[in-house]
C-alpha cells in the first residue's frame, strides 16, 4: 500500500546553529543533526524499513520565523534552496513544504509563490505564532491570499510560547518538567488548537475562500473540544463553528499513536480529513506504521488515511512507483 508521510522535518545544521541555540527545540539533541540534515540515504532507507512510500518534508524549528528583514528571507530562501535540491534528487520520494520568513509578510508570499512554483512544494508550514500574532492578524493576509491563489494548503505546526506565557503556565516545574508541559505534552497542541479556533471566530475562512489548513497531532486537541465550542457558542446565540473548522481543516497523525483519540478524531472529522503522518525524527517510522496496520477501519477509509487524502490535497502522483533499493542506492 501506497503510504505518504506529511509532517516529516529536516533542517540545514550550519545554518540553523549560525542563527540560534538549536537546544531551543524540546526534541533536539546532537544526534538529531546527523538525522535532520539526512535528506539521502539514511532518511530513505529509514523510510522504506517501514514502508513509508513519500515524505512530504518540512523545516524543524527554530527557523526564519524568528528572524528580521533581510536575514530571515535569506534563511527560508537557503533552507528551501536545500530541500528542492533533495525533492528534485528523489522525487516519487520527497515532497516539500516551503519555509517562509514570516516577519516579513510580503517577502513570505513570494517565497510561497517560489517555492511551489519553482521547487515544486506543496504548501508551506508556519511554526506557530510569529511576533505573538496569530495567523488571522491582518498583518499575514499576503501569506493567506498568495496561498488561496496557488491553492496550497498551510500547516500550521506548534512553537515554543511567548514568554510570558511560558513564566505564567509552565515555570517553576522541576528538572524538564516545564519545556516539556510547554511543548510536547500539552502547550503546543493548545496553543495551535487555540490558532484554528481564532481562524474561524474571527471569520478568516470567510475572508479567505479556499484557505485550507492542516494541523497535526490527531487535531490538535481539537476533535475533543469542537461539540464544546458550539454549546457555548449556540447557548449564546452565536453560531456554531465545528463545521467551518471541518470544511477548511484537515489533520493529520503526527506523534499520536493512540487508538482512543483516533477514535475521537474520526468521529469529529471523519475519514476524508485525516491523513497519516510519523512527525520524523521526533516520533519513530515503525510505532507510526504499526499504529496504521492495526486501525480499525474499512479499506476505503485506510487508503484514504495512507495516502488518498494527501494525494488529493497535495495534488501528489499517486501513480508513482518506485524500487526502493535502487532509490536507497542512489
């Protein structure tokens, strides 16, 4: 079976410790450069010991998001510049989702247009919050449009907290007890819940016809909370948004491999909105895959999952195929 991966991360190392302190990622340790910045041999190889047909890769944090002017521009520029260089090498295997300098909103749709129209990406991904702002602030609707005239969805991926959210809710705790709340146990998936649900209260899909978004992480907490949203909005005669988030939204499995909030996640969203992903190198290729094996879902549904969705959305080949030992080899 044809399966497609689509939150799958890389990153350029001497150009990601030119900038910053890469420890600021939760997952990073010195041994994730040599996997991160793999985009031949190792990172196939491990993709076909599992089975996994397509990576559709994007950049690892800390990124151009967090750089000014000129030089967040040239960050995102070098870092696509390297991904389209694997995508061109391997293309029935790699895919990309471009990087975008977003201080720069203007030089970020650009990049978008670049990146899809010259590399060959399939979308982009945002890291989060950019200056504390939120993705429905009017200063990114250079970003939104250019993404709806290209029709490319946007992943919005999770980020550390500003600061002061971070001394509010997760300082004091001992040992990694606080980075590790603030991010991959909990703030991360609350705080990119919180960005889809400000995207349809602050009528964003409206404004933007088309906008599609992709959330990881079994939804982002979202599936448990969407029928809580629309009591309390309708008990206050307001109009219920599950449906607007589940017409522009789609998610993915990233880093949840548990039956129960699958279960939750197809309830709310149904088949045709998720797709699966690994969340490479932070989660591991065979508990993922495992994890698709043994859904239970008809064969409809797990085609869907595996790779039908992605294919549509990310308009990919589906046709495509390929000797994974000649691919290894190269």
């Amino acid at each position: 079976m044809r399966i497609v991966a689509l939150e799958e991360h890389f990153l350029v190392p001497p150009l990601v410790h030119a900038h910053f302190d890469a420890s600021s990622n939760p997952g990073y340790s010195p041994e994730s450069d040599i996997v991160l910045g793999d985009l031949d041999v190792g990172r196939l190889a491990a993709m076909d010991e599992h089975g996994i047909t397509q990576q559709v890769i994007s950049a690892s944090m800390p990124g151009a998001d967090l750089l000014d002017g000129g030089a967040g521009i040239r960050f995102a520029e070098e870092t696509n510049n390297r991904l389209g260089v694997a995508v061109r090498r391997h293309p029935n295997r790699f895919g990309g989702f471009a990087h975008l300098p977003m201080r720069e909103p203007d030089a970020a749709a650009d990049e978008l247009e670049r990146a899809v129209s010259d590399l060959g990406f399939r979308g982009a991904m945002v890291n989060g919050l950019t200056d504390g702002r939120f993705l429905d602030d009017e200063r990114f609707t250079p970003v939104l449009a250019r993404a709806v005239a290209l029709d490319v969805p946007i992943y919005i991926h999770p980020n550390l907290p500003p600061k002061a959210v971070y001394d509010c809710y997760y300082d004091g705790l001992p040992g990694r007890a606080g980075p590790l709340l603030a991010s991959g146990i909990f703030g991360w998936h609350s705080e990119t819940a919180i960005h889809v649900l400000r995207l349809a209260l602050a009528g964003t899909f409206e404004k933007f016809p088309g906008l599609t978004v992709i959330v990881g992480h079994m939804g982002e907490m979202l599936p448990f909370m969407l029928g809580r949203a629309d009591d309390v909005l309708l008990s206050r005669g307001a109009n219920p948004i599950s449906h607007t988030i589940v017409d522009n939204v789609y998610i993915t499995t990233s880093g949840v491999f548990h039956l129960s909030p699958f279960l939750n996640a197809l309830t709310a969203f149904g088949a045709d909105r998720i797709m699966f992903s690994v969340d490479y190198p932070y989660s591991a290729n065979a508990p993922a895959r495992k994890f698709l094996d043994a859904l239970p879902l008809s064969p409809a549904d797990r085609i869907k999952i595996a790779h039908g969705n992605a294919d549509r959305i990310l308009k990919l080949d589906a046709s495509t195929k390929f000797d994974a030992h000649a691919q290894t080899a190269m």
